[in-house]
C-alpha cells in the first residue's frame, strides 16, 4: 500500500512538472527567449516521462492483482 501512494504521489508530481515545462516554453516564446523555451520543453519531457514511468509500474502491480483475483476465483468451487 506504501509503494502505490508513493508511485500515485510521483506520478502526480510529474505531470506537475510538465505542466510547469509546458508553461516555462510558452513564457519563453512571449519573451521570445529561446533559452526559456528549450528550458520549458526539456522539463516538460522530463515531466512526461517521470509520469509514463510511474504509470506503466502502477499498469504492471494494477495486472498482477487482477491475475491473482482471477486465480482466486477459478480455485474455488
């Protein structure tokens, strides 16, 4: 139960941050600094892929218990 709040809490701290490159780029392209573009656009990538990774580990623990649920089921008679 730990490891899922922490991946939840992770997970959600990613899509913060690509929420946050994502605004980074477009404060960059106003000031038409292209610093603070490629700043934005690298932690919006390193946003989205703190969140696929999370996700996809919460995906895999979400279909094991699904497989030890129908194990469960199919033992019983």
């Amino acid at each position: 139960m730990r490891s899922e709040t922490l991946d939840a809490t992770l997970a959600a701290v990613g899509s913060k941050t690509a929420y946050t490159g994502a605004g980074t780029s477009v404060a960059g392209w106003f000031l038409s600094n292209e610093f603070f573009g490629l700043i934005g656009v690298c932690i919006g990538v390193i946003g989205l892929g703190i969140n696929w990774y999370f996700k996809a580990k919460a995906d895999k623990r979400d279909n094991r218990e699904h497989e030890a649920r129908m194990r469960q089921l199919e033992e019983k008679p």
